[in-house]
C-alpha cells in the first residue's frame, strides 16, 4: 500500500541531518513495533521482518529550508513536509491508525504526523517502466570479503537485481528458503538500462558507525512476474530499501 504522509513541525529548531532516512526509518519501525506489541503479533519474527522493517520511501518535501552542506544538516525554515512512503502489507486501517498523530524526532526537528492519505494501487503488467526516484544500490562480493557498489552497466546488475528480488521474496515463504542458484529460476527476467545512470553517494549512521552507501538512478524496464514487480515498487528494489534507496515510480 502506498500513502502521502504530511509531517508537521512541532518545536522552533528546525535541523535535521542531511541523510535523514536512517532516522526516519528507524521512526516508522519503532512506531509500528509498538502498535503490533500493543495488539499483539502471532509471529513476532514475521511482522519484524516482512512489515517493520519493509516498507521504502521517497524524498522529504520541505515547504522552506536550506542545506548546510559543511554540517550535513538540513534547515527546515517552514513547518511542512510531506512525503510518500510504501508497504507490501494491505492493511490500510493499521497504517493510517498507527502513524496519523504521532511523533518522531529527526536530529533537532520533532514533526508530528498531520496527515496520512491512501494512493490507488498500481496494477502491474510483465512489463513495466520505472524511474529511480531515490538510488538503487547493490552489491558484489569478492573472495577476499571485500564488496563493491554495482553500476547498472556493469554486467553483473543484472544477476544481482534478479537474486536480491528473489530472495526477499523467498523470505515470506520459509518452505522454499533453502533454495540455491537462485538466478536459474524466473528465467523470463529481462532489466534494461534506459538512460545513462547517475552515481549518488551517502554516508549513513548505522548503528553507532558511519557507512558509506552508494547507488544510482536511471529509468529502466523490467519484465518479470506481477509479483516481483509489486515487491519492488511496494518495498524497493535493491538493498537498502528501508532507508528509501529503490524507490522508483511508474512512467509506462
């Protein structure tokens, strides 16, 4: 399900980080962790995985600010922000009840959630046409341990595209889980690279250290089932995707 979100400044300090999305992410889950301990959740482990910690969004819209690039921080003149940001759950009673009116901090910023408004679902094809809206960012490993950012021209995105999206889908059906090799099935799977790819870089706290992300937006189709398409517009496509990297929007 996907919302517009409209965020409302609460307090006169109007910083917040430059790379807000950890924070923001880390909001939203502990918001939802709260609502399903209140109502109870029969499988913890399930909600924890497929529900608070999948969901992607997009760029804040400030109505004011300015960036102070020397401090990584964001001033927020206004009182205003919106945003859209999605779950792969269809349960829009719980989200709307769970996020409209409350509070989260953003580096010196509180914003209480003023408003939280449903957008039509997105009927999915085999072929579908998207445009980056926030970086895709994926990974390879070499022998040694050591990973590198993919490009979207280098020749292994492809497979690592197909891989990531299979097994986060594999994830809510833990009786295929311990399948291998994964790239030999959906063997319909094509990605195309529509536009030249542009390199954006972040510098994420995590966990009390600083890491260094990098990703890329492009347009590029896709044909794969229905279902792969819906993960990765719903949840984001690539890693990182809870902290708002994937976030794409349909343009054919």
């Amino acid at each position: 399900m996907q919302f517009k979100l409209k965020l409302r400044k609460i307090k006169e300090s109007g910083f917040l980080p430059l790379n807000y999305r950890y924070g923001f992410t880390q909001a939203v889950s502990d918001l939802l962790e709260k609502a399903m301990a209140y109502h109870g959740a029969a499988d913890p482990i399930y909600f924890r995985n497929q529900v608070s910690k999948s969901f992607t969004f997009d760029n804040f819209k400030f109505d004011s600010y300015e960036i102070h690039h020397q401090e990584e921080r964001i001033l927020h003149r206004g009182k205003e922000l919106s945003l859209e940001i999605r779950f792969l759950i269809q349960d829009e009673a719980f989200i709307k009840k769970t996020l409209l009116g409350q509070q989260i901090e953003l580096g010196e910023s509180s914003y209480k959630i003023s408003g939280v408004q449903s957008v039509p679902p997105i009927d999915f094809g085999d072929v579908m046409v998207y445009r980056c809206i926030c970086p895709i960012s994926l990974v390879a490993s070499s022998g040694s341990g050591s990973i590198s950012f993919l490009s979207p021209t280098d020749q292994k995105f492809h497979k690592s595209f197909k891989v990531n999206l299979i097994k986060r889908l594999l994830q809510s059906h833990p009786e295929v889980s311990g399948l291998r090799d994964l790239d030999q099935y959906c063997p319909e799977f094509q990605f195309q690279l529509l536009t030249e790819p542009k390199e954006k870089g972040f510098n994420i706290k995590a966990n009390g250290s600083f890491q260094n992300v990098i990703g890329y937006q492009f347009d590029f189709q896709l044909k794969a089932s229905p279902v792969l398409h819906e993960l990765g517009f719903y949840e984001g496509f690539g890693l990182q995707h809870s902290m708002g990297l994937g976030f794409v929007e349909v343009i054919a």
